[in-house]
C-alpha cells in the first residue's frame, strides 16, 4: 500500500488542476541515455495507465538538434490511440506538417522572454522567432488543434539576469495575441520565487492574459518549484507542468536543473484535497521503472522515499 | 558572485525571520560520519559568521543513545564566546545540570505528539515525558534559560499514520503551560502538506498558543518541506528550522529523510524579500566545506547549483 499524506484542503486553491506531464519529451530530451522507442511508448502508456490526461509526447524539431527524439515519427503511431491528450513540439511550419500527418490534435510552439535565449535556442530575436510561429499557431487552429506556447526564462536568464516582467508580459499577449490557448511560464533556471511568480501571474492578468489561460512550468535547481506552484496555484492557476519522476536534470551531473517530479508535486495536490485525475502509487511504479532503464535512482523524493517502503 | 533571486515581495509574509540552525546538532546527529570537535566547533564558527544568529551546538542526551554528539562537554566552551544563541538539547535534569555548568543560556527538551514515538525515543508514554520535562523547563526558567519545546511526529507518525490536530494541540498546550517560551513543530516524517499546516497553526491558534511562539520545523522527505514553509509564513509563523546544506539525511541512503536545507529556505526568503540576516555566498561556502568534511556532496539543491557556478 502506497503511503499517503493526511488529506487537509487550504482556502483559496482549485478544486482540480490538471498536471501537464512533460516527462517523455522534455524530461528525455534532456537525459544522456539514448532510451529506445518502444520503451518510449511503454512509459507513455504507463503515465497514462496512472491517471494524467495530458502527456507531452515527443517533438518534431529538426533531429539534428534534439537527437533524443529522432524517432518522433515511430513514436506518435505507437501512443496515438491512448484515451489521453498528447500534445507535440512543433517549431515551425515543416513540424507542423509531420505532426499533422500523423494526426496530432495538440501542439506547442516554444518561445523565449529573452534576446539571448531566443538567440542561443533559435538563432532568431525574440520577435523574428513570433513571425516564425504565427503562420504555425494559424494553421494549426485553422485545423482544429489546440495550441500551447511555451515561453521561457520568464524569471531569470543565465546571460541578462532577471527579467522585467513586463519583458514577459509582452511575448505573453503576442502568443496569446496569434491564437495559442494555453501559455506555460518556464523558470527554466529555476532562480523563481513565490512572490516574483504572483507578481508575474497578476501583471498578466492586467494586461489581459488570465490565470485560467496559464501554466506554471519550474525547474528545482535551487529547490523552489513546489513552493512556485504552491503560490501559483492561490494565484488562480490550474495548470501545472511536471515531469515523472523529476526526469531532465541528472541530480549526479553538475548542476541539477531537473523539472519539479510529478511526483512532489501529486503527493501535494493529494494533500490539499486537489483532484488530478492522478494514482500516485501507479505513477510512483512507473517513475521507478524508467529510472531503471535509464540505470540511475530518481532525483524525485517522494519516488525515493516510496519505493523504499513498498 | 553569488547568483542571487530577484527580490518580489509577497503579501501576507513576515517582514524578518528567524532561521533557527540545527545543522550541528540534528544534521550532525544523524550523519554517519563521526565529525571531530574542533571541525564541529568551525562550524559553528562559520555558521555564525554567516549571519545566522540561531545556532543549536549539540545536545546534552546521553552519550550511549547519541555517539555523533558525545564531545558535548568539549565542544560547548570552544564556541560558546560567539555573538549568537547556541541552544543545546537537554532530556532531563542530569542533561540541565551538564549545560549549565557550561553556561549554556538556551535550552531545548523534546516531546513527542504519539505514544508510538514517546515510546521508541524516550522509552515513556507521552504524558510521563511530559512529566520528566516539567521541573527541567521550571528550573531552566528560574535560572533564566530561554527554552524551546520540540514536538516530534505533528503530523504523521510511521507507526499510527496520521495524527490528529487535537493530539498535537494537546501536546503543545502542556508544553507552553510547563513554561516552554518557542515550541517547534516537527514534521519529523516528512508527510506534511500546506493546507494541513495551516489547520494546525490555527488550531493552535484557537487553543491559545499563537504563531508567534511556534516555529516549524520541516523534513523534505517528499519534497514538500519549503512549500510547507512559505504556508506557515502566510499562517504567521516566523521561526523556521532548517540545516545547513541538508545535513542529517544522506541523499544516497535509503531515503532521503533530511532537513529542510537552510540554503533553499534562504534563497525563498532572499527572493520574498524577508529579512533573515543570512548571507547566502557565506552560508553556500560554509556547507560545502562541510561536505567535503563529510566527503559526500550537499544534498541542498542550492548549495549544489551555487557551488558548481562559482
């Protein structure tokens, strides 16, 4: 039997939220181990066995830049019939035509709130990078698919420091502006903190872009992600993006930039009397069993402190 | 240069908080490494320096049931010149006699909320420890000590699962009556979530033992323990345990039972714009000498990312 926390609501959160798994594309992407497709679609089909309705499967990014996920094409038939949402990177026009041949009905464009970032990722200005995604946002709702943009460094940025926010308020309302209908908001260094997260909600809110439209997508580098959520969450947000078993950031390689664990993050949820859909014993197992194929211990701790017990 | 959060306040938070070190004496406790007493007592030093103005030394328990902290006697007097509280641990009278006969001006006992817990660490029920406390808190108050009371397992216990708020109110109202000026909330499993805490500061609350005398006191078992923090900042708290670098539960070891490291609990509260006094390079450079002391890395995700950037 899983061990579980005491179930004590709090005033002023969601009654549910709806975890945005990333842990097949961004969690692999970011792991040294090459993990084969069929392993691939097996921990796709476990994720979704456990209760997530939504699990971000693969990318269709050129493969010269994300060899990880080469295999977009062989991987997307093997999940397609799941009974859950499987959205798809797609940073232009020729990504959008392989996921729409294979039937993607959900994609994501992916942003930045910096020059540099923009720069370093996409070799574009943070306003050459919109253009490229506005025919591809377009098309997409022209076909009847959802369409999340993903922006990142909206709290910090490794080269400019922090970010103004209303830096990120302004890529916000253009993604918002060319039709996406979810925004997630990447402390893709971690350096967020709870206060810096509400002010950054509420702006948005401000200038039209509502809590309801947005996810909160940390990075626990320096341990902060669950208390980002948690101020996120009391901010009206009902959307959160986490990865099984905290895969993306190695916890031995240098620095442990790793997604916040889908794992910390139901165990709270489940506290808090917050519904996700989500059995936290199947996704423990599932998380457990990745770390096996990848032949290293999760850097999630609820995955370590529950599967000493089991 | 230390990175640094950019600083957000956030409504509803303490302008100052205490940061109450218990590295030395609960990290030390339980690490398996026998640390000498000169390195504990530049550890000290260092921690001091650091701006931590909380410092718990060592405790004054029996040498059989704890051998990490046996040098009590010889420790004390190499760092009790400091400019900074040094509480020790004392279980009974034998113990008070021990620390103030050193001097010591801070005290702490330690109670359990469940029979299992009071039953495994001090071998009593929990109202027959209570009663061992009662002339050791009545005598320290005449010797005009400041004492803390530690209440283990407030919110879920290995042996009963979870614990009733009323069994903790309980506890805690015999402590304050006995005389104890703090009483420290211990999550000593690692099972507490936000809306949990804040019901049992209320309950406290309610029952006459305000937020103001409480800290809280936090593991990170399952990755809640900030998270759990920043709830009992809104609730009022504003005393916070937590240990230098992780110390006390190895990341590497079966589970992952520490402290809330004080880095990431620094690093929020940086960000919060909450007063703390703490240097944050200085306490980063202080736990990964102790690490290297310890010959394993810090299991606090700031100290990690902090220590590989400078």
């Amino acid at each position: 039997m899983t061990t579980l926390p005491m179930t004590v609501p709090a005033p002023g959160l969601p009654a549910r939220v709806r975890v945005h798994e990333v842990g097949p594309r961004d969690g692999l992407q970011n792991e040294q181990t090459v993990v084969p497709t069929e392993v691939k679609a097996e921990f796709i089909r476990r994720l979704a066995a456990a209760g997530l309705t939504t699990v971000e499967a693969t990318s269709f990014v050129h493969p010269k830049w994300v060899p990880q996920l080469a295999d977009a094409e062989q991987l997307y038939p093997l999940v397609s019939g799941l009974d859950a949402r499987l959205p798809v990177l797609v940073p232009n026009e020729r990504g959008l035509d392989r996921a729409l041949s294979l039937g993607a009905r959900h994609v994501a464009v992916f942003a930045s709130a910096t020059e540099s970032f923009a720069k370093a990722n996409l070799n574009r200005t943070v306003d050459e990078a919109l253009a490229m995604f506005t025919p591809v946002v377009a098309r997409a709702r022209d076909e009847g698919l959802t369409v999340r943009g993903y922006l990142s460094m909206c709290f910090g940025d490794p080269w400019e420091g922090p970010v103004p926010l209303e830096q990120v308020v302004r890529v916000c309302r253009a993604l918002a502006g060319m039709g996406c209908d979810e925004l997630s908001l990447g402390d893709t260094i971690g350096v967020a903190t709870p206060g810096h997260v509400q002010a950054l909600i509420a702006a948005l809110g401000e200038a039209g872009v509502p809590a309801s439209t947005l996810a909160v997508h940390f990075h626990d580098t320096y341990g902060q992600a669950l208390a980002n959520t948690l101020a996120a969450l009391q901010q009206g947000v009902t959307t959160v993006d986490a990865s099984a078993g905290g895969l993306g950031g190695c916890p031995y390689a240098k620095s442990a930039t790793g997604n916040l664990a889908t794992e910390d993050l139901v165990w709270m949820l489940d506290g808090l009397g917050v519904e996700t859909g989500v059995d936290l014993g199947l996704l423990t197992a599932t998380s457990t069993w990745m770390a096996d194929r990848l032949g290293r211990p999760s850097p999630s701790r609820t995955v370590r402190a529950l599967s000493h017990k089991e």
